[in-house]
C-alpha cells in the first residue's frame, strides 16, 4: 500500500483495529480529549469516534484546544467530532467544560523549552492540575513521554515503568510534574488514571524516521550522537493508548507505549539511503546510551505494535520522494542535554 495524501494518512492512522472497538463497546459515557489539535489528537479523537460507531455505540467525542489551527478543527468537525475552544490553563474556561466519564489529557509543551522554561512548566503542570480538579470523577488517560527516564544503553532493554525517573533539563522535568500532578489528584479524589510515557510516535509529516530520511534525501548529514531509538506507528500508538483506558486505577497505573525493537539510528539512514539510491552522510559518533524505553508490560496487554518497522520505512521514503508536506517540526531525538 502507498500513502499519497494527507486524507489518506489520517484515515490509515485513524483505523481502529478490533480491540479498540471491543473497548469502546464496553466503555460507558463520553470522551474528552483535552489538547486535541497537537500532532496526534486529531488521529486520535477520529479513531474514538470510528471504533464507538463500529461497536454501534453512540456517544459524544469532543475535542479540547485553542485552535490556532483552524484546519485541525474543521477536520474534526467534517469528522464528527464536536470541537471547544479553550485555554487549558485559564481556570475560569476549564470550569466550564462540560464534564466527561473519560478524558484523554493530551496538551503540553516542549518546543521552546530552552527560550522560556516558565511557559512549559505552567503548560505541564498547571493545565494540568486544573483538568484533574474539574475530571476529578472520570477516568482519565494522560500523555507523558519517555524523557522522564535515564538513559540508557541498548543492551539494557530499557526503562521500564517501575524505573526511578531521572529526567534532564526543564522539559523533562516539568514532564515528570505533569504526571506526579495527575497521581496527586488520583490519589486525593479516587481518580482512575493511566499515565502513558511515549516515544517515539512515527507519522509520515514528523516523527523520527521523518527527521532521517529529509535529511538523507538532501543530502545533509545525520547525527549518530543519539545512535539508537524506539519508534512506533502513530496509529499503533493511538490504539495503545486509549486502550489505556481499560487500565485506569488510583493510584495511577504506569504505561510505556512504544515498539519492541531498538534500532540503530546509523541503519535506519543506510535503508533510507537504499530508498533514494544516494549515500547517507553522518555525522557524531554514537554515544552508549539513549531514551530507550521497554514496552513488554503494554505489549502484554494489547500485542505487539501492528506496523512492522519496514512498512514504515517504505512509507516514510514514499512520501518523502513525492515531495509530501512535512508538519516542520524536529523531533530534535539527537539532544542529550534537555533543551529543545
């Protein structure tokens, strides 16, 4: 199959695969998905709604954000998706949302970090602690990423959940905010939650693999300093998450949610360099460690990622070669010091 349009991409991504629709079958009430305009909310909230029509279940998925972009929004809405405007962390416009038996935390700051620490620490934190007074009844699913963790070497397998965080720079740290914010509010009111510690989501407009493979096919070169990396298909990924859902609990259940390999950074180059029939150019020599997360505990529970490490190279060289848009947004996976 070839990915030629963005329609296309967000319905490949959006397709909910069986278990979803079985979760959504047997989940009550409404969905909520606080920052839903980000890079993966929009797949996200159209994968709820397709697996609750599939399961012949009617309910309301509403989606939560400023909409600077106001193409996400009309998306949402052509989608079915009914869509609020709002700053997550003006306290008088979170009072008014109306209440929802789930809610997918998804807002967040990371880019910019190093220019102004005070913005992301006020997004990470505060928006935070606002959705979990207001959803203090709700089971919620929050978005965390793997930065919290060390870094750690290939061999070791990765973080694991039970892992002590150590998270470096202002990013990281105020990621880890987030998410004791969200254990307090769980633990203080009950509230069943899982919090999802991610990395790295692929999607053809951004995404690690996006980030390689631009640069092989200008002929730039690729940092090899951060030599090894986890991906997963954004649609695997999404699946993943709201099948967190099912594993909501007080105190907040943990979840990482990436692919089950780790891969050589200096290999993915090489295969997109077979792709474009042109040599890869690199830069940096590998550092023994990384953000290397292990997922065995989701993978366990839901399966394996669906998408093959393959497939998603051949998709990534198609629609870079066909000149498809990019979203212009590093995933900066090479920083080691904390400042994106």
């Amino acid at each position: 199959m070839k990915i030629t349009d963005e329609d296309t991409l967000d319905d490949v991504m959006s397709a909910p695969p069986p278990p979803v629709i079985e979760l959504m079958r047997a989940l009550s009430g409404d969905i909520i998905i606080l920052g839903i305009a980000g890079k993966m909310g929009v797949q996200l909230g159209m994968m709820a709604l397709r697996a609750s029509r599939d399961a012949g279940v009617k309910r309301r998925i509403i989606g939560v954000s400023r909409f600077s972009d106001v193409h996400a929004r009309e998306k949402l809405e052509r989608s079915g998706i009914e869509t609020i405007p709002c700053d997550l962390i003006d306290s008088d416009a979170v009072a008014k949302l109306p209440k929802s038996e789930n809610v997918v935390f998804m807002a967040g700051k990371k880019f910019g970090t190093g220019d102004d620490p005070s913005v992301t620490w006020v997004m990470n934190t505060v928006a935070p602690a606002l959705a979990a007074a207001h959803y203090a009844k709700s089971r919620i699913v929050a978005y965390s990423t793997g930065c919290v963790y060390d870094f750690m070497t290939p061999a070791s397998g990765g973080s694991r959940e039970e892992d002590e965080p150590r998270p470096v720079g202002d990013y990281a740290q105020s990621a880890l905010g987030r998410e004791r914010v969200f254990s307090y509010y769980s633990r203080t009111n009950g509230t069943p939650t899982c919090i999802v510690r991610l990395n790295y989501a692929v999607d053809l407009r951004y995404g690690v693999l996006c980030d390689i493979a631009s640069k092989v096919h200008a002929g730039e070169a690729v940092d090899c300093t951060t030599g090894f990396v986890n991906i997963i298909w954004q649609g695997d990924a999404i699946a993943h998450s709201l099948l967190c859902f099912g594993q909501c609990a007080s105190p907040p259940r943990v979840m990482n949610v990436t692919g089950p390999e780790t891969l050589s950074v200096r290999d993915l180059a090489n295969e997109f360099a077979k792709r474009f029939e042109r040599p890869a150019v690199f830069s940096g020599t590998e550092s023994p460690t990384a953000y290397l997360n292990n997922a065995t505990r989701s993978h366990r529970l839901f399966g394996k990622p669906a998408t093959p490490v393959a497939t998603m190279i051949d998709w990534t060289a198609q629609w870079i070669s066909a000149g498809g848009r990019s979203l212009g947004k590093p995933t900066h996976f090479e920083t080691k010091n904390g400042r994106y």
